[in-house]
C-alpha cells in the first residue's frame, strides 16, 4: 500500500503557494527555500500532525529539513503507531464521574 504521506505534504506546499515545481525537484528543495516562512511552516506541521495522528518534535523538523526529509521523517512517525484496535474506537459506555446508572 503506498503511503499517503507524500501526496499530502506536496499538496499542501502547492496550495500554499510554496512549490510549483515537478514532485522531484521538490524533495530535494529545503521548506525554506520553497518561501515558507514560520506561520507556513507551524501549520503545515500542525497539519500534518492532525492528519496522521503524529507529534513532530520542535527539533526534529526545521526549517533547514528537505521536504523528502520531512516525508521520510512523518512516514517513519506513522509506521511506528501501535496499530489502533476497533474496539478502541467505541465509545465508552462508562457514565461520567461522579454519575450512577
């Protein structure tokens, strides 16, 4: 299954106006030099932390990181999830505290 990550990162750079460049060119290029500057930047590491459920570190990814860095590094983040069970998906059917049935 090929992973989603890459497809998403690129299309935020696109939509925010940062690359325009054939998919190639663009990972070899810094977040920087596609013109992020730091709001672009924490909201594309916001986004993609709520997109696939991952906390990026403030250190791990800079500014300075290529965008293929920062796909290795979320695809790595996302392979090391514990896989989610569908049971812990189900509400609890617990009543509040404080609460009896």
């Amino acid at each position: 299954m090929e992973s989603e990550v890459a497809p998403f990162i690129v299309d935020r750079l696109v939509k925010q106006g940062s690359a325009a460049r054939p998919h190639a060119e663009i990972l070899v290029r810094t977040l920087s030099a596609l013109g992020l500057d730091s709001l672009d930047f924490l909201e594309l590491l916001n986004e993609i932390e709520e997109r696939f459920d991952v906390r990026i570190g403030d250190d791990a990814v800079t500014a300075s990181s290529t965008v293929g860095d920062l796909i290795t590094f979320v695809e790595a983040k996302v392979a090391a999830r514990p896989p989610v069970s569908p049971l812990d998906r189900v509400p609890s059917r617990e009543p509040p505290d404080g609460e009896s049935r």
